[in-house]
C-alpha cells in the first residue's frame, strides 16, 4: 500500500492530480481486502473436501434414484437370483436405465450425489450381466475361475465406457476394483485355487495397488483444487479397508489375546500416522472399528457388563476420532517435521495453519 505521504509528494510534484490520488486510494485498499478474503478463504478450504451433493435437491433425485431401483430389484429379484440368462436380462435392463438416467442427471444437469449413485448402480448392473452370461454351464466347464475372469473383463469394459462417457471420478474405483478380480481371478485359475489359501496377502497386495493408483492422482493435485482429488478419495476409501483388514483380520478370528490388541492399537496408530503424512482422513476410517475392537478386548479384564463395555468402547472411540479431527493440523505439522525439507513434500499437500 502506498502511504499518504508518497501520494502528497507526488502530487506537489504534478506527477498525479489529487483527484486521482484519491481513486488510487480506494483502488488499493479495495485490492488489500480481496486479497484478504481470498487467504481467509484459502485457510477455511477442507484439502479433502469431496463434491457429494449441491444442495438438497441432489438428495431429493438421489432419492427417487434408490426407490425406483429398490422397486426394481423386488419386482424382479426371483429372476435375479436365479442366476444365468434371467440374471444377465434384468441386470441389462437395469444397467441401459442407469445409463439413460446417467445422460440426464450427469451429463446435463450434472449432479454429484445422484451420478455417485448411479455409478454404483452400472457397476453393480454390469458385474451382474456378467455373472449371468458367463456361467460355469455356458462355459462348458466348471471353474469359477473362469467366471470370475470373464465376469471382471465384462465389468471392466463397461465400467471404462462409463468413465469414458461421464467422467464420474467414482467410476474410476469402480475399473480398479474390476483389474483385481481379474487380476485374482487369473491367480485362482494359474495355481488351481491354492492361491485362495494366502487371500490376505492377495487382499493386501490388492490394497497396495489401489492406493498407489490414490497417491498417483493424489501427487497430481497437491493443492486438492481439481477432480483428481475426488478420484484419490474413492480409490483411498477402496485401498484402506483392504490393507487395515489384511493385516489385523486374523489377530480376531485367530489368536485373540492382550498382545494382539496391543499390537493392532499400534498398527492403527501407524495407519493413522500414514493418513496424516497424506493427509487424508478417508484411510483412517477403515481402522476405527479394529480400534474399536481392541479397546473393548483390553477392557474385558474389567468388571463391566456388556452394555457397558460397549458404551465406554464407543465413548473412547468416539473420544478419539473428535481430539484427532479438532486437532488435525497440529498433529500433521508434528508428523511432518522429520520430512521437512525432503524431496517427498512436493508430492504431498502443503502443510496449513
């Protein structure tokens, strides 16, 4: 800002006129407060804010969306669940609505929460056309290998297509979710079913590679200002509980003990410390109920009931996810120190105030 004495001397000096010192005046602090409302802005900005809805009317169609398909689905569920040519006509029917409803609320009026939705619903359809098509019968041979492959390149196909249409950031999670079961499928196939005995080491390489595709579109929007940021959510919402479940599955259904608890608190911790460096609260949601879980574990040694078990677990729980939520960015900052200064920050959102 240019002080007033400036303006004086360059008046006395004829360089400007005293009526144009004055627009000058207004000029500049009109500028000073829009830069002021953009940084406040910028400091309000959620870096993992996700385009659900518009307003309710989003709500009101996404809605009418659930009940006609619900209607659908009970209309013809005996079909549906009689598998074969029946399954793959109702589920392609279902499938061509979805598009034709995707042309109008997603195309045109472009609305979020309902093209979501629809999303979910072709993929569904889609997979559904496959299973139905491609059946052991069909195929003249009795390996669901086969199926599930066949099935997956289908689901594939349609859901790139639909990306290719719309370009629904979600659909994109729907397409790696159909590269793994092919992917899985193969595997099945190749070792004759053997592989299904290490499912949570394939579950967890799964895992790995949707968050890989996250951070690919994650490190191509650092300041989470495009659709690329919407992508890396789904896909982070695909890859957490996959890696979460992988690892700490077995310390319940195996060998629950103490150590297991502990051992599961410090991996969501670990979980937790990776969703801070990334910055992304998405990846912690899938390992709040193994959370929840070894809380409840380590407080059975106490003389509670069930009923309060149960509500001091949530209460902790709860506890937990609002300290580190209002607390965000202060853990962050703590997290991040030892990074500083690394080449591995320019691939990760800035650190905010």
């Amino acid at each position: 800002m240019i002080s007033r004495a400036s303006l004086t001397g360059a008046i006395s000096a004829g360089i400007i006129s005293a009526d144009q010192a004055d627009k000058l005046v207004s000029y500049l602090s009109l500028q000073a407060e829009n830069i002021q409302n953009q940084q406040a802005s910028e400091s309000l900005h959620d870096p993992e804010e996700v385009r659900f809805t518009r307003g309710f009317h989003d709500i009101f169609i996404s809605l009418g969306i659930l009940i006609l398909f619900a209607g659908y689905g009970v209309g013809f569920g005996d079909s549906l669940t009689q598998g074969g040519l029946p399954r793959a006509a109702i589920a392609g029917a279902a499938a061509i609505i979805t598009w034709v409803l995707a042309e109008w609320f997603t195309k045109i009026k472009k609305l979020a929460l309902p093209s979501i939705l629809l999303t979910g619903l072709f993929g569904g359809s889609i997979a559904l056309v496959g299973f139905g098509l491609f059946t052991p019968d069909v195929l003249n041979n009795d390996s669901e290998a086969i199926q599930v492959i066949l099935s997956s390149i289908f689901a594939l196909v349609g859901a790139s297509l639909f990306y290719w249409r719309f370009k629904v950031p979600i659909t994109l999670t729907v397409i790696v979710a159909g590269i793994m079961g092919l992917i899985v499928g193969a595997l099945t196939l190749v070792t004759d079913t053997k592989i299904l005995d290490y499912l949570s080491w394939v579950s967890l390489v799964c895992g790995l590679f949707a968050f890989g595709c996250a951070m690919y579109f994650d490190t191509k929007d650092t300041k989470r200002e495009t659709l690329n940021t919407d992508k890396a959510f789904w896909l982070h919402l695909l890859s957490a509980p996959l890696i979460v479940h992988s690892i700490l599955s077995g310390m319940y259904f195996e060998q629950q003990t103490e150590t297991y608890a502990l051992v599961s608190i410090a991996v969501v911790l670990a979980f937790g410390a990776v969703a801070l460096i990334i910055d992304r609260r998405a990846m912690l949601v899938a390992a709040l109920s193994y959370l929840g879980f070894a809380l409840a574990y380590l407080l059975e040694s106490a003389d509670f009931s069930a009923s309060q078990l149960t509500a001091i677990s949530l209460v902790l729980l709860g506890s937990f996810v609002l300290l580190l939520g209002s607390g965000w960015n202060v853990a962050r900052r703590i997290v991040m120190r030892p990074l500083a200064g690394t080449t591995l920050t320019t691939y990760l959102p800035p650190i905010r105030n």
